[in-house]
C-alpha cells in the first residue's frame, strides 16, 4: 500500500532494486511496472523506452537533470531517501517540477516517515511509499499536520504575507517599506 493524492491505494508498481552481484548492463528488468534505477535507464534506454509502464528511481547523489529528454515519457519518477535525515531528495522533487516541468507522478520512497510527509508535498511529491514497519494510517494524518505555511514553494507560489488580509491594509499586495 501506498499514500497518492492523499488516499491509501494498493502499489501496483515494482521497485527494482539491485543486488551486488547486479549491474546496471546486465540486470534483467522483470515485465510489468517497474521503477528502474536511473543507472538502468540510462544504460539499457533503448530497450526500455519501448514499454508502455515504466518508473525511474533517482538516489540523492543522482540529478534530475539526467532524465531532462525524457522526463516526459514516465508515468512514476521515484526519489529514494536511504535515510530520513538526507534532505537532498528535496531539491530533487522541486526541480523535477519546477524547473524541469514533470506532471506525472512523483513518489517518495525508502526511509520515508510521517513527520516529512507535509514538507515533501510541498516540493512536488504527491505518492509516498513509506516504511513498513509504520503505520500508513497514521502517515496519511502527516500531510494535514498544519493548515497554513508561510514560505513559498512548489505547492504555493505566494508568501503568507502577500494572501493575508490585514486591517489598515487596502492590500496585500503592498510591499512593506
């Protein structure tokens, strides 16, 4: 099971993984939807852009810029926390939105926790794959721990000083002086 737009939904997709006696050439991609780790993408493209359902997987030591032709041809991008404490698979989700225009879905997975939930949805992230030793009840509360945010980002564009209406202010659009 997996959180996507805010619901619990069953995971139809594989996440592929590699052992130590693997490697991105040889690895043999099982049929079905399956997320590929970017190393597999970029070695054996040509066979698996020929798929109808496939996944890339990015870890946080790998840029998003790498998928920039292809980004479009991805139904799932998946960005692997290897610990809850790296915060790099955040700039990667913002970019893959914002900067390189993804639409598609965008999956947090790994070691994904409920107190991150409300900030990765902030950057673009809209499925999680959290831990299986949590409770994906309990995680789906995360994303409505606060009702309000003051910085912009991915999910809003504008500060909470420039939505907020003030007395004594005709506007909020006012620029403090």
């Amino acid at each position: 099971m997996i959180i996507k737009n805010r619901k619990i939904v069953a995971d139809d997709w594989i996440v592929l993984r590699l052992n130590e006696q693997e490697s991105a050439e040889n690895v043999t991609v099982p049929e079905g939807k399956v997320i590929v780790p970017l190393p597999v993408w970029l070695q054996q493209r040509d066979a698996l852009q020929q798929r109808a359902e496939i996944g890339v997987w990015l870890a946080s030591a790998e840029r998003p810029e790498d998928l920039k032709g292809d980004i479009q041809k991805f139904s799932v991008i998946a960005v692997d926390f290897s610990k809850f404490s790296d915060g790099r698979g955040y700039s990667i989700a913002y970019n893959l939105r914002a900067r390189l225009g993804y639409t598609g879905e965008l999956r947090a997975i790994g070691d994904v926790l409920r107190d991150q939930l409300f900030y990765m949805q902030r950057v673009g992230f809209d499925a999680f794959a959290t831990r299986p030793d949590r409770n994906i009840e309990d995680a789906l509360k995360g994303l409505t721990d606060f009702s309000e945010v003051y910085q912009t980002s991915f999910d809003q564009k504008l500060p909470l000083f420039r939505r907020v209406q003030r007395k004594g202010n005709p506007t909020a659009d006012m620029v403090n002086e």
